[in-house]
C-alpha cells in the first residue's frame, strides 16, 4: 500500500480526502477541513448526522475491505 515512512498527519490527511471525494459523490456537503475534523471523532456544528455517518462509517469500512483483500478471503455482500 503506502510507505511506512508516511506520517500519522499525512495518512489522516490522505484518507479524508479520499472519504471525502467518495462522500461527496452521494451530496454530502463536508468540505476537506470538516472531513478531518470527523474523521478523528469531532463533530461539526451545522452538519447532519448523516453527514457525519458517512465519514465514520467510509474510515471504518475501507480498512476492513483492504484487510480482506490482503488476505485474499472471499468477498461479498453477506
């Protein structure tokens, strides 16, 4: 994947944007700043829970997607 040399700054970075990008597709209105700010488990005024659901629920779920993949483990809905 990444280099360990990445530093913890750069990898909360990295992967707000990539939630963020994937968020924004479904309307979600989280600039970059508000992204990293939930994304490490603040809230931010004026934003729907829903807002907030997708950010943690993406971070959540793409390491757990990676994990199986690397494992090579079979992959499906259930």
């Amino acid at each position: 994947m990444y280099a360990n040399s990445e530093s913890n700054g750069a990898k909360v970075a990295r992967k707000a944007v990539f939630n963020m990008d994937s968020n924004a597709i479904e309307g979600n209105t989280l600039t970059i700043n508000e992204t990293k700010v939930v994304f490490v488990g603040n809230t931010v005024r004026g934003k729907t829970m829903r807002e907030h659901l997708e950010v943690i629920n993406h971070r959540d779920t793409i390491p757990y997607v990676e994990d199986i993949l690397l494992k090579e483990e079979p992959f499906s809905e259930w």
